[in-house]
C-alpha cells in the first residue's frame, strides 16, 4: 500500500523531472530547499546557488531527466529515494547523457516534500 506521503514524494520527483527538462532555474528551485546540496557522480559537491545559477546562465540544459525504477521511504517528515536516472542534455557547450543512481533526501517544508541531498553514482555499462 502506497502513503499519501510517498505518492507526494514521487509526485515531487516526477514534476521536477520536468522541471528540469523546462530548463527554468525558478521552477527547479520550488523542488530543492534552499541548503539543497548534490553529490555529482566523480564525487563534487555543488549547492543550489551554483547549481540554478548554471541553468540559469544556460550553461547547464537538459533535454533529457527520466526518474525510473523509484523507492520510497518516509520517515515521519523526511523521506528518502533511490532510483536509477537518466540525464541528458548539455554542459558548457558539451552534451552529455548519463544513467545513474540517484538518491534524495527530501523533507517537508511549507506543506511540500523538498529536496535537501541528492547524490549520483554513475551505472557500470548495462547496469540497471
């Protein structure tokens, strides 16, 4: 049986894939909480200034943000994700399309489920 609060949580995900895909920095940013921070898969960290300020500037586009394969646990007022990703679009002029795992953290804050970690972790070819 599916919470409330987990079918909230995917919903979240799924929007912000869009999101991502609109490219618009302001709406990427109504799903991250303001100490958002992410873990890229070669180990850097990166918080949601740096990050929306790169979508913003359009260095960083995508054309491509699918979440497949989700789990869900919440914790009371926290939930965490785990999902195989695919990304793909352009950074600085150099397209890229990458399968990954992809765990989040999200909190509820303001009545809406917002992310505060997220961390990737490249795939090995054929992993899924």
């Amino acid at each position: 049986m599916t919470s409330d609060d987990e079918r909230a949580v995917r919903e979240a995900v799924v929007a912000w894939d869009l999101a991502m895909v609109g490219n618009d920095a302001s709406a990427i940013g109504t799903f991250m909480a303001e100490d958002w921070v992410i873990v890229g898969a070669d180990g850097s960290v990166s918080d949601r200034a740096r990050f929306l300020a790169l979508v913003a500037l359009g260095d960083l586009q995508h054309d491509v943000m699918e979440t497949h394969d989700m789990r869900v646990r919440v914790y009371g007022k926290t939930a965490v994700t785990v999902a195989r990703g695919v990304s793909g679009g352009h950074y600085r002029g150099h397209p890229f399309l990458l399968d990954e795992r992809v765990s989040g953290v999200f909190v509820q804050q303001e009545g809406a489920w917002r992310c505060v970690l997220t961390h990737l972790s490249l795939l090995a070819q054929g992993e899924r």
